[in-house]
C-alpha cells in the first residue's frame, strides 16, 4: 500500500489520546486495592483484547504461528516481560506525581531511547549503525530536527510540572518526589523496551501478511506475543500483592459497595484496558502510514503525543489549579513545540516518501 503520514500522524493521534485516557478510569475506583484495579485492567488490556484482535483481524491466526520463526515470537514476548516492569511502575508513578510529571519524566524518557536505540540494535538482526543513513539528505534533517524538538517540548513540560510543585508550596503538595520521580525514570527506560518488542515481532507481521492480512492491521498479530509477557509480569507482582495485603476477597466483595457497585468497578477497569489496548490498534495503522524509510518515528511521535494529551488530562483534573502562571507558560510553550515537532517530522516522513 501507498503510504500516507499525514493518515499516518492523524492515526497515532488517536491512538495516543486512548492511551492518554486509560488511566483516568482509576480514579473511580479508590475503595479497590491497587493491585485488584491492576490486575483486572491489565487482563483485558494485555491478554484477552490482543488475543481477540489479533483472531478477529489476522486470517488463518493459527497458520500464521505455524509458518513465522518461533525464536521471533520468544523475543517478542520475553522484551514484553521486561517491558511489563515499566507499566508496573508508570502505574505507581502516577499516584505519586500525577499525571502530568509522571508522563513527562516516563514518555520522554522512552520517546528518545525507543526511537534511537533500534537504529543501533536491533532485536532480530543484533548491532547495526544505521543513524548515518537516516539522517542524511533533506527528509532526513527535517526527521531529526523533529525529533530533537519533540524531546524540547517533552523537557518544557517536565520543568512545568516542577515549576507547578514550587509554586505549590512545601506541605502543600499531596505528591511525593523522592519515590515518584525514581519510579518516573524507571517506567521510562522499561517503557521503551516495548518497541523492541514490537520490532522483535516483524517476522509475524511478514507471516500475517503472506496469509492475506490487510497491511493496515498487520501488527495484530505481534500484540498476543508482546502484550502477553506484558501480562505474565503484571499478573504476577498482582498475585504476589495480592497474598501480601489479603485483598483477593475484593474481587468478589468490597465492604460498604453493593454489587452494583461491584460491577461498576469491573466496568471502569474494563474501559482502561481497552482504552490501553487500542493505543496499539491504531498505533498499527499509523505506522503503517508512516513510510518504510523513516516509519521508525512512529514511537518518537506516539510519546511525544502522549505528552500532549496527558498534559490536557492534568488541566482537566485540576493539576495545574494553584500554580503562578510561569509553570502555565512554561507547559504551553512545551505543548506547542510538541505540536510544532509532530508537523516536522510529519513533513520530513513525507519528503522521504
């Protein structure tokens, strides 16, 4: 198919926004521990959903796995395991520093180590140097300008929600920097890891493709790989959580809730996994948009995106209620450039297409 990043970039936006979202459900659900909450979401988000989509949108599934290289599935899964370490601690990192500070010091983190790192090792094809390459010539200045402003404007944001913090006032701010900052930076290095997940299952999109899947949902059938070590590591630190602070009897009953209650919370969870899951299902469609010379922006402009919705989010759930107006200037310079940047490297895919 004839790529598109226009399409392309307008695709990663929506799915950014999902994955901006999926967390606000959390905040309904305040009498669950957090490991019943993160247990539930995490099922539907990285078991269930990635299995269901990739049956329901990838022909002949099953011939799929039978034909693409089974040390290609085991790569992706196990990068998905360690992935699933960040998604652990960028949940916690959010109860810590709220939503703003968290994505800023998490997603830019993960924004430039997932989308250089790759252009020097790659999961299936080892050390390689390919920054030369891309970077060169017009299309590849204008990608590179682009990236390099995302990451500005991820920096702004992050010095905001610092800003916003001062301007607090000591013993005024419910947050507390010395356990979330270290958690933010943590979510950060692991959260890239999930590109090289994605990456390390190529040879099942190869696979997908030769048994009649449309090149726009062809990454569904790395998401069972990927997400499902995702899930192993989740599903188990719940499980571990859960015999520690004997809260299993929550999933059946929560002192003080009826049932309908009950459901209510299952509900909310329910929507954050999905909300989590469909991230991916358009992050697919995107990057499939993006081009294959420099289709590798996809995660710089997936983070970066990220920023800018998560950003919205904490005006909305009056984050930033309090603050001088120079953490205000400061996070809607760092938006802008965002917004700038994504154009940039927008334009730079297109020139190179």
């Amino acid at each position: 198919m004839q790529a598109n990043p226009f399409l392309g970039a307008a695709l990663h936006s929506v799915g950014a926004f999902f994955a901006s979202s999926c967390y606000t459900p959390q905040k309904k659900t305040k009498q669950w521990s957090w490991e019943i909450y993160w247990i539930t979401q995490a099922t539907c988000a990285w078991l269930i959903l990635p299995i269901l989509g990739a049956f329901l949108t990838i022909p002949n599934y099953m011939e799929v796995l039978a034909t693409c290289p089974k040390d290609a599935m085991l790569r992706s899964f196990l990068l998905g395991v360690l992935y699933g370490f960040g998604g652990l601690t960028f949940g916690l990192g959010i109860r810590y520093i709220g939503f703003s500070l968290n994505y800023a010091i998490a997603i830019g983190i993960s924004a430039g180590l997932g989308t250089i790192i790759p252009l020097i090792w790659n999961p299936n094809t080892g050390f390689q140097w390919i920054l030369v390459e891309k970077f060169s010539g017009t299309p590849g200045m204008v990608v590179l300008a682009g990236i390099v402003l995302s990451l500005v404007g991820i920096l702004f944001c992050g010095w905001a929600g610092t800003l916003r913090e001062k301007s607090a006032g000591a013993g005024l701010s419910t947050f507390v920097f010395k356990i979330g900052v270290p958690l933010a930076i943590f979510a950060g290095v692991l959260s890239s890891v999930f590109n090289f997940a994605l990456i390390a299952g190529e040879p099942l999109e190869t696979a997908a493709l030769a048994n009649g899947a449309g090149d726009l949902l062809r990454m569904n059938a790395i998401y069972p790989f990927s997400h499902g070590g995702a899930w192993v590591t989740n599903f188990t630190w719940c499980v571990v959580l859960i015999s520690r602070n004997k809260s299993g009897s929550q999933l059946r009953r929560i002192p003080g809730l009826t049932g309908k209650d009950l459901s209510f919370y299952y509900l909310m969870s329910l929507l954050s996994g999905a909300m989590w899951y469909f991230q991916f299902f358009f992050y697919g469609m995107g990057h499939v948009n993006m081009g294959q010379r420099y289709g590798f922006t996809s995660w710089a402009l997936h983070m970066a995106m990220l920023i800018l919705f998560s950003n919205l989010y904490g005006k909305l759930f009056h984050e930033w209620d309090g603050a001088d107006r120079k953490p205000s200037r400061v996070l809607h310079t760092g938006m802008a450039l965002i917004v700038i940047a994504t154009l940039i490297i927008t334009y730079g895919n297109y020139l190179g297409e």
